[in-house]
C-alpha cells in the first residue's frame, strides 16, 4: 500500500495505485461501472504493458478526481483488463512536486 492513495470520485473512495511507469492514468470497468462514468469511444491503440501484452480500452472518460482537497480534471482510460485505478505520470506531473516516504507510509 505504500505507492497507494486514496481517491475521491463525488462520493465514491477508490484506492490508486501510483505508477511512475505509465504514461497515462486508467481504470478497470469495475470502477468505471460502480462510479457511474460514461465512456467515449475513441480509436486507441491498445496499450502495451511491460509483460508485452495488450490491453484492450472499452473508451476513455473525463472525471474530476479529487486528492487531499484537490480536484484534477482527467481524461481515465477504462479497460476490462485491468480491475482498480492507477494514477499515471499524466496525473502526477500536474499534481506538482511530492515525496514518497515509505518509512511513514506516505506519498
């Protein structure tokens, strides 16, 4: 849980995961499903994982995600493949600086 935050969607608590190795910030549909989110269909390439597989986006969604107070409006890939949220470095690099500190168990 130490690369863990916890995630406000209105009044929905979702636990993210914070990944300094994607590119982009994407959701599995149970999280999509449960929070309501509608889903635009685009054209998107698959996206590799480091394992070399795909996974396959059922479409993307614009949502206001809010952190310690602050709000961030992002574009969420939403996949069946993957169940959760990882927060990518899309979401991160407009969050400004921050430290993980492991000894305490924050970010």
């Amino acid at each position: 849980m130490k690369t863990c935050i916890r995630v406000r969607y209105r009044a929905y608590k979702i636990l993210a995961l914070l990944d300094t190795g994607s590119d982009i910030t994407i959701a599995g549909r149970d999280v999509a499903d449960r929070c309501g989110w509608k889903l635009e269909r685009r054209d998107v390439d698959p996206i590799r994982v480091p394992n070399d597989e795909e996974i396959v986006v059922d479409g993307i969604t614009a949502v206001e995600l809010k952190v310690n107070g602050t709000s961030t409006e992002m574009d969420v890939f939403v996949t069946r493949d993957i169940s959760g949220l990882i927060l990518g470095i899309d979401w991160m690099t407009r969050q400004g600086p921050f430290m993980f500190d492991f000894r305490n168990d924050r970010v």
